[in-house]
C-alpha cells in the first residue's frame, strides 16, 4: 500500500501546492499563472520557493540574462513592468522578482501604478513570470490569530491582485510541522531522528525553520556513519554549544557587566557559521530568552520544578539552564526593567533589517544598553507627543 501524503499545517500546505506547480510546470513555464504573490515574512518557505523557481527555470549561465531581483522602493513599478513586457534577446524565459510590495499600498492611490498593473496582465508576456514579495505581512500558524493590521494589508492586496496573480502563503511554522519537517528530511538522508530529539530541537530554537534547517545540517554531519540522531546529539551540537553561550550572555548582562558582555557577544559571533549575518539568529534568542525571564518574574517561580508550569510548551528552555535564568529573573526588580529591554532588542530588530552597513555594531550598542541601568526619562522624553503638540 502507497504511502499517505503528509498532511501539512497552514506553514507548509500553501508552499507545497506552489512547488508542485512549478515542478509540473519545468518543461512547459507557460502552463503557470503569469503572475505570483509570496505572502508572509517567513525567510525558510520564501527561499524554498525561490530555489524552485531558479532551478526550474534559471539555468545557472544564464541567470545574468534572464533573473531580475526588483525593489520597488528604488525602481517604479512601470520600470519592471517594461523589463517583463519585453522579449529578452539572450534568454527564452524571464523571471521577475518585486520586493517592498508595499510600497504600491502607502502615499496615496497609486492609480496608475495599478491601471499599469491591470494592463500588463490582460495581455501577460508568455516568456515572463513575475514574482511579487509581500513580506511586511505576518501570517501566523493559526489564521485566528493572525493581527488584524496584517489581515487588512493580506485583503487589500488579495481584492487588487488575487484576479491576476497565485497567492502563497508563507505562514509561520507550527511546531507539529517543523517536527514533521525533520522526521521526512532525516528519511530523504536516510538517517533516523529520534522522536525525542526532534521535539528538543523545535522547542529550543522556537519552530525557527531557518534555525532549524541550518542546525539539521551540523547533526547530519556529526551523526556521519552512525545514520542516526539522537537527544544526546541534539543537546552537545545544538543546546550546549550555542544555548549555553547565550546563557552565558544574558547572565553578564542581568549582572550589568558590560565587559564580560561584549566579550560574550564576540566570541558568540566568532563562533557562529554566519559571522555577523547570523545576528537576527542571535537577536531571535536573546528576545526569546527576555521574555522567558519576564514570565518567570510575573509568576515569580523560585524553582525549577516550577518553571515547566509557568512556561508552556514551545516556550521552555533547556533543563540545563531553568536554574541560571531563574537566577537571573530575579536579578530584575520590576516589570518594567524587562520590558525596556524587550523594546531595546525590537527596535535592534528593526535596524537589522533596514540592512545596515555594521550589523556587528548594532549588536555591541544593544548589549552595552542592556547592560546599562535605565537611566530616568525627562518630561519631555518620556512624553508620547510629537514636539509640535508640546
């Protein structure tokens, strides 16, 4: 008896209806819609889909002549309209990826830009396939929980361009998923991984698919002949290699030593496979590690045998390291120490992702504020107005 196929969760269903598309598609690219909108800000589905398209239909030596990457914050959308609509001389197939859709919804109608929009796809270039990126959306695992902001952007551009286009959901991942995800790559690699091992994988980096899938490889690795992946394996290549420093970390900053910090800070970047590309990684972790310890102060847990209680599955740490965050929680004397620093890594996220030119440096002036005593806002500062109301 055949196989079932895996039943897949929000995270996974919509991109693997995509790749089916585009494998059917790889000899016959017309048989695709001419247009496609990846929705959601989840990094692991979106390069999946990516892949699938540059290997389906952008030979390697001719990525020059037939790939465009567009950012329609610097290039107008009449611009890559044209690159679609006009034949390539060197290539048979052109693929057209547009990032910062958002622009087309802020600052006005954009009525031309849509009319140009409308135009292009009731006569659609059969050798061109446009891709339009709408990562400013989240779409959580469960569409009930999903912000009402990001449901009406998810509408708006679903009412102006679902008509022409394919809409893929790049959902968050569930936890069930990213299991499953493990437990069917480890089958294509021939390698067992152990049920236990899997779910301590998933808990400890947070369903981070782009976390896990890079970890997966490493255990792959360290597993070699033995063709299996163990819970042991997971807690010395995963949990104590990278947890343990970032313990490490949060214990030298709840503890105000901005030297022992910034010490951490570096060899935690040195160590890491990305260098400084690995920052969101790090960023990720510290936030979820703040949050942790926001918890354990609210319900102020004074053991470790109470801290599985207080925090839920999908939100615990390491057993290794329930008593070092308990310690450090309460090395915090209020609420509002942990929510400052909260804020403090959100806004280090954002910079982040505006790609600035020293991600390293962002990260040092985190960790020094962090380590820092809160200094007292003044009236002005602390007022939530702009300066023309004050």
């Amino acid at each position: 008896m055949a196989a079932s196929p895996t039943r897949w969760g929000a995270g996974f269903s919509s991109t693997e209806r995509f790749l089916a598309e585009v494998a059917s598609a790889a000899g016959n690219p017309g048989s695709l819609r001419p247009g496609y909108i990846f929705a959601g800000d989840e990094t692991f589905l979106y390069e999946r889909c990516r892949r699938a398209i540059l290997q389906a239909f952008v030979p390697a030596e001719m990525r020059d002549f037939c790939l465009s990457d567009f950012d329609l914050a610097e290039v107008s959308i009449f611009e890559a309209l044209d690159r679609a609509q006009t034949p390539s001389l060197m290539a048979p197939f052109q693929v057209i990826f547009m990032r910062n859709l958002k622009t087309l919804y802020t600052r006005g109608a954009k009525k031309e830009e849509f009319a140009a929009i409308d135009g292009y796809f009731r006569s659609p270039n059969p050798q061109a396939l446009l891709v339009f990126v709408a990562d400013h959306i989240r779409i959580s695992a469960d569409p009930k929980r999903m912000d009402m902001q990001d449901k009406d952007r998810y509408e708006r551009i679903r009412e102006t361009l679902g008509d022409w286009c394919g809409l893929v959901e790049l959902a968050r991942v569930e936890e069930a998923d990213a299991t499953r995800w493990l437990t069917t790559e480890s089958e294509r690699h021939q390698v067992r991984f152990d049920t236990d091992a899997a779910r301590e994988l998933v808990d400890a980096l947070g369903a981070d698919m782009m976390l896990i899938a890079s970890e997966f490889e490493k255990l792959l690795l360290y597993a070699g002949e033995r063709r299996r992946i163990t819970l042991g394996d997971v807690e010395t290549m995963v949990l104590a290699a990278k947890q343990r420093s970032l313990y490490e970390l949060t214990d030298a900053i709840s503890a105000k030593d901005k030297h022992r910090a910034l010490l951490l800070l570096q060899g935690l970047l040195n160590a890491s496979d990305g260098g400084e590309d690995s920052a969101i990684g790090h960023l990720y972790m510290l936030a979820r590690t703040f949050r942790q310890m926001l918890v354990i102060l609210e319900k102020n847990v004074r053991d470790s045998r109470a801290i599985w209680q207080a925090l839920w599955q999908g939100f615990r740490m390491p057993p290794f390291a329930a008593e070092d965050l308990i310690r450090q929680a309460r090395r915090y004397k209020s609420r509002h120490e942990l929510t400052r620093a909260i804020r403090l890594i959100a806004r280090a996220d954002l910079e982040l992702r505006s790609s600035p030119p020293d991600k390293r440096l962002v990260l040092e002036r985190l960790v020094l504020e962090l380590a820092s005593e809160p200094r007292v806002a003044s009236p002005i500062e602390g007022s939530t107005q702009y300066p023309m109301q004050l």
